[in-house]
C-alpha cells in the first residue's frame, strides 16, 4: 500500500514540473530534413512582462511579419537562408515562427539571437506604431540535424554521363545556319576560282549602277526645272538651263565633254562613240536629241522667239513638253538591247 502512494505521490509531482519544462517549446516541420529543403521552425514561449516596443505587447493578440534583411540573418547566409519570420502573440503567449532553407548536412546550430532587436527593426517606418528601446530578449533554438541528399535519393554513385541539353529551336537555328556556311564557302571558292570572271561582273554592275544613277539624277532636275518653271519669266533663260541639264548627262553618260559641241556635230559624234554604225533604236534617239537641241537653239538665239502655250496634240506648254521629251530621251539612253544600246 505504501509503494502504491509512493508512485502516485512521485507522479502527481512529476506533472506539477511538466507545464514548467514545457514552457518554451520548439516544433521542426518536416521531421526529415535535408538540404535545399524548406524548413519550418515554430519556438512557443510564454511572459507576462512587456518584453517588446510599441503597441505589440500592448495588444491581447496580434501578429506581425519579421524583416529577413536583419544583420543577424545576413550573418548566417552561408549556413540558411530565411524566407519569413513572423511573430504571434495571444494574450501571454507568443509563437515565434521561422521558415528557412539549410545549406549544409550535419546538425544546424542557429546561433541565439536577441529576438527583441529583430522586433524594433521590423518596426521602423510602421506608420501609427510607437517604437521604444526594450530590454534584450534572446532566443536559443535547438540544434537540427540536417541529412544529405545523397542519403535520401540512396544513390552513392556519380550520375552516368549524358549530352548537352539543347534549347527548343536550337537544333534548327544550327541546321540553318549550317546551310549558310556551306553556301557562303561555295561562293568564297567560286570567286576564287574565276576570279577574273567576278572582277568583270562587279565592275559592270558598278558601271550599269553609275549610269542608272546618272540618269536619276538628270531626271530629278528636269522635273525640279519643270516645276519651278512659272517662276523663270524668260524662255531664253528656260531653253538655257534645259539643254544645259542634258548636256551635262551626255557628258557623265559618255564621258565626253558635250558642253561645247554644237547641234550638228552631235550625229557624228555618237557615231564614232558607236565604232562607225548605229543601230535603229540609236539612231531614232539621236535624231529625238538633235530635234530637242535645235528647238532649244531656236529659242536661245532667235531675238523674238517664244514657246508656245499650247503645243502638240495634248495642247500643253511647249516648256513642259520639251521637259517630257528630255525625260523621255534619258529614259531611251538607258533602255537595254539585246546585242547594243547606246
């Protein structure tokens, strides 16, 4: 009967002690944790004093959200990274709860840490919450062990050797991308090999490109002298800088300086340019040339000459028809034939 009291004496003493080692309680969560794995740490202690500034203590139950950027997070990087941390408070108890990722294996041994201090930093620029300097409140979280991936996957080996991984798309750029070294390399050795051939096509392109640049040119002015022929009250002075436009092209075209060389020595001219003969097609554009030349002539040194206001079939200003023709006339230099051209 004795021992029978003795044991129910020693377990009611017993559970007296058990709300004080109870206390201040910490939960890990999971209960196998390994590294890069997300950690849930909750440390539920219990105080009757105001052990924190601002309203916080104040309050009967509240809550509030930690700043990770504390000194004493960024202090222990290499070891965990803290994700959150929040505090709770339900009239005398408060939780404190964690939630970090363990880079190293082995037991974790969080450092303790004074959790007053975090409180006022997460305070600052709260609008409405008074901050004030609260005594020290240090918090010792047990040690976690933290085990190896290696351990959890149970592959002891390296992993077996394997390709490159390639993007979605890539495979096809690099096709492409083939395909035009090959072709630019045929083209590279082309050239090499008949190289006199190339030089001969690029100087004619070269040459066919100056001429047709030539003639823009010479059409952009006569069209520029036709509009801005109301504002040139002499015909003498429009007939002038007409045939000064085209003589000026005749000379780029050719290379021979038609400045000076008067309208009837222009057939015999493009006649030893032409190597003695002309076509039909030369020779019809000359004769247009000749007939603009002397109509321009006319109008230069005939004392009383004037163009007419209504000339040809369309009844146009004889200004602006003789333009056309010019425009005409450049544009029949430049028509390409299939043996000669002019």
């Amino acid at each position: 009967m004795k021992k029978i009291l003795r044991t129910i004496f020693l377990i009611l003493l017993a559970l007296s002690f058990l709300p004080l080692a109870a206390e201040n309680i910490q939960f890990v969560m999971p209960k196998m944790i390994y590294t890069g794995d997300t950690v849930e740490i909750r440390y539920i202690f219990h105080s009757d004093a105001l052990l924190f500034s601002g309203d916080f203590s104040e309050k009967i139950s509240a809550s509030m959200a930690l700043r990770t950027d504390h000194d004493f997070f960024k202090a222990n990087e290499q070891k965990f990274a803290v994700k959150s941390a929040s505090l709770e408070k339900i009239n005398s108890e408060y939780t404190l709860t964690l939630s970090l990722i363990p880079w190293k294996t082995g037991f974790l041994q969080i450092p303790p840490f004074n959790l007053s201090s975090i409180v006022e930093f997460s305070m600052q620029d709260r609008g409405g919450m008074s901050v004030r300097r609260s005594v020290p409140f240090v918090v010792s979280l047990s040690p976690i062990e933290v085990k190896s991936l290696v351990a959890k996957n149970g592959n002891k080996s390296f992993m077996a050797e394997s390709g490159p991984l390639v993007l979605p798309g890539t495979t096809a750029l690099l096709a492409l991308l083939g395909i035009l070294s090959v072709i630019l390399f045929s083209v590279f050795l082309f050239t090499i090999l008949h190289l006199p051939k190339v030089a001969k096509f690029i100087g004619d392109l070269s040459y066919i490109y100056s001429l047709k640049r030539t003639s823009r040119k010479a059409i952009k002015r006569l069209l520029t002298l036709q509009k801005d022929s109301p504002k040139i009250s002499s015909d003498k002075d429009f007939a002038e800088k007409l045939q000064h436009i085209i003589r000026e092209f005749l000379s780029k075209r050719f290379s021979y300086n038609f400045s000076t060389v008067t309208t009837g020595r222009i057939y015999g001219i493009f006649s030893e340019l032409c190597g003695g003969s002309m076509s039909g097609h030369q020779s019809q554009t000359i004769e247009s040339l000749i007939e603009i030349f002397s109509r321009l002539d006319y109008m230069r040194f005939c004392e009383k000459a004037a163009f007419l206001e209504k000339f040809g079939s369309d009844e146009k200003h004889e200004r602006i028809v003789l333009s056309e023709n010019a425009i005409k006339l450049i544009e029949d230099f430049d028509k390409e034939e299939d043996d000669d051209s002019v």
